[in-house]
C-alpha cells in the first residue's frame, strides 16, 4: 500500500512556470478591446452632453457683407432694391430661452446612457471573465488527469521491473508479459496524447486572454467558492432593463417638452449701411425677439406616446421572461451540483477498492500468485473511477461557475 500512497501524494511532473486565474483574468480585461471601447464610448457620452448645455449658452457671431451695385447709362439693378450698394460688420449675440426642466431631461439622457454604458461594461467582464474562467477550468482539468495518468505510468515502470525478471524466471508466460508492456505502452501514448491536448487548451486560454505566449505553463488549482445567491433585482441583469425603463420615461417627457412654446433673443451691433446719406452716423444696434407655439401637427404627440407605451410592453414581457429564465437557470444549476457531488462520492468509493486491489495484486505478482491480467484489468478500473472522479470535480469547478456568473451583483 505504501508503494502507491508515495505515487499519489508526489507530483510527477514539474514545470518551470506557473499561473493562476486572476492573472488571466486580469491580462484579460486589460487586453479587451471591448472594455477599452466601453470606455471611450463614456467619454464621448459625456463630451456630448458638454455640447449640449454650451448649444444653449449665449452664441456670439461676427459677420461682415458688402455689396455694390453700380448703375452705368440707366442700365443695372434697380436701385430701389439695392441702393446701389449694401455694406455692414456686425456683432451678433442669440440666446435660446428654454425651461430648466428641459434642458434637465435633455441632459438626463445623456445621464442614462452613460449609465447604460457602464452596466453594458460590468456584464461585458461578467461575460468575460465567465469564458476565461470556463477554459482555464477546461485546460486545468486537462492538467489534472496528465498527473494521475503519470502516476500510473510510473507505477507500470516500477512493475515492469519485476515483472520482466520474474517472466525470465518463466514464473510468468511470454504473451502475459507482452500484454502488460502494450497496456504500459498504451499508458504512455495517452500521457502525450493529453499533453498535447494541454498545449491547444493552454493556448486557446492565451487567445482569449490577448496573451503572445507558447511556453508550457502550469495551472494553479482555481480558487472558486459558490457564492450566496442573489434576488432578480440586485442583478446586473435586472439593472439593465431598468436604466431601459427610465429612457422610456425620460423619452416620453421630451416629447411634451418639444411642443412647449420656444422663444429665441438675439441682439447685434455694429455697422450698417448703404453709403447713400451720411454714412458716417450709421453705427448702431438692434435687439429682437423670435417666439414658436406649436399649435397642431396632425395628431403626432399622441402617436408618439402610444409608441413610448408600446416599447415599455415590450419591456416588461422580456423582463418578466427573464426574470422566469433566472430562477429556472440557478434552479437547474443547483440540481446539477448537487448529482454531480453524489457521483464524486461514489467515485472515492470506487478509487479506494481499487487501490485496495492494486496493492494486493502487486504484493501478489511479486511472488507469481496474481494474474498479470487481472492486475491490468484493476489497473484499467481505477484510471476509469480515477478519470470519473476527475472530470466531476471540474464539472463541479464549471458549475459553481455558472452560478456564480448568474449571481453577480450590480
């Protein structure tokens, strides 16, 4: 028994470097260029609500025209029209007289989308982080059964040994041997087969993470905890459809604001003149006053809103969908971590009656008394229970995943 304990508690293989979650996670979001355009989009957001309340500050203009339009033998433009010639430099200064509480709408959308942007981002990391996690569970599981599979090949070599000298001895038939070297051999080719594996799996990990990198890299066990579950409304799911909810309602008041009486002012100064009666006097100033009243537009304002209150319905059936969707998707996680514990446990049983049996059979062997088939057959059931028991950890690991992404808070 103390042969194969030895086996199990030692790694067999030893790699020069090692990395764990967080440093793909964070390479990861560092590297995204999806983040970086979330980023860029709030900025953009917010310099566009800047234009927007500078559009509605006081607007200043210089202008100059001249004009000449000359008279020669009674032929040219009448001169009543044009009086010969037109000439003026003018500052002008306009102003648009609107409520504070449009202009405070007005901005609120900015307001919301750059809150739409930042919960856009948050899932955008929760998506990310989700997938990244879900291949480094993958390659690490990969990893895992490249341990025990050496193990094993290891613990055949060890055999090997003994098992040569006592067919020698004719203790054991030639074709017994034989078959013991082609299931030895048949150990090592899945060991490669797996690294091989290892490096596509380690290597896509890399490409999601926008990582340059071929080096051969040991996986830290991933530290994943199940986290407490959330209610619908405390996600960032949910809080999605609610900033949806206040554009709908921020929407809806500007369009009574666009049929509210607008009233411009404006006022210049400066030159203006034709040069036909003392010129030199014709300095001077205006001020003005222009006022818009809608009065009726074929009935658009109320068809405006009956669209508001259409995307609204549409609003709330996907909410509540998704709301139903939420509860089903942990509901089913939850079943499925809690099977794929009972097999992890029946797995341990199995694993420990193999061994069992493995040690037996080699003490055995040792003196001729076992079967090389029969030890090769035990050999077979417990990389089976051994392979079983790690391929339920991992979906255990992928599992408190997903729910842990469903669970992610706003």
């Amino acid at each position: 028994m103390k042969k194969v304990l030895i086996l199990f508690l030692f790694p067999i293989s030893l790699y020069a470097q090692t990395n764990d979650l967080s440093f793909y996670i964070n390479r990861s979001l560092e590297n995204s260029p999806l983040l970086k355009e979330y980023q860029n989009q709030a900025v953009i957001n917010q310099m566009d609500s800047l234009i927007l309340k500078a559009a509605y500050r006081p607007q200043v203009n210089f202008s100059a025209n001249g004009l000449w339009a000359p008279v020669v033998k009674g032929w040219g433009y009448d001169e009543i029209t044009t009086d010969k010639g037109n000439y003026n430099a003018l500052f002008t200064i306009s102003q648009t007289i609107i409520g504070r509480g449009n202009l405070k709408t007005q901005l609120n959308t900015y307001n919301l989308e750059n809150q739409s942007i930042r919960n856009a981002q948050k899932i955008s990391e929760q998506d990310l982080k989700l997938a990244v996690t879900t291949q480094y569970i993958t390659a690490y599981g990969i990893l895992e059964e490249i341990r025990f599979n050496e193990e094993i090949t290891n613990l055949l070599d060890k055999e090997n040994v003994f098992l040569k000298k006592l067919t020698e001895s004719t203790v054991y038939k030639q074709t017994d041997y034989l078959n013991f070297q082609v299931e030895l051999q048949q150990q090592q080719l899945l060991v490669s087969q797996q690294k091989a594996e290892y490096k596509n799996n380690l290597a896509l990990l890399n490409y999601l993470c926008g990582i340059v990198d071929t080096s051969f890299v040991q996986l830290e066990k991933p530290d994943i905890t199940l986290q407490p579950s959330l209610a619908f409304e405390n996600t960032l799911q949910y809080f999605n459809f609610q900033i949806d909810s206040l554009k709908i309602k921020n929407n809806d008041a500007l369009i009574d604001y666009a049929y509210r009486p607008k009233v411009d002012v404006f006022a210049d100064a400066g030159y203006y003149s034709t040069l036909n009666f003392q010129p030199y006097k014709n300095f001077g100033a205006s001020i003005g006053l222009s006022l818009t009243v809608p009065i009726y537009d074929g009935g658009q304002r109320q068809k405006q809103h009956n669209k508001t209150k259409a995307i609204e319905q549409s609003r709330e059936n996907y909410l509540d969908f998704s709301r139903q969707q939420y509860r089903q998707q942990l509901e089913q996680l939850h079943q499925q971590l809690g099977e794929t514990e009972q097999l992890i446990n029946q797995a341990q049983g199995v694993i420990k009656s193999t061994q069992t049996l493995i040690e037996a059979y080699s003490k055995q062997m040792q003196t001729g008394d076992a079967s090389i088939t029969d030890y090769i057959l035990s050999i077979n059931n417990y990389l089976n229970a051994k392979h079983v028991f790690t391929q339920q950890i991992i979906n255990k690991i992928q599992i408190i995943n997903q729910i842990n992404y469903w669970n992610h808070e706003k």
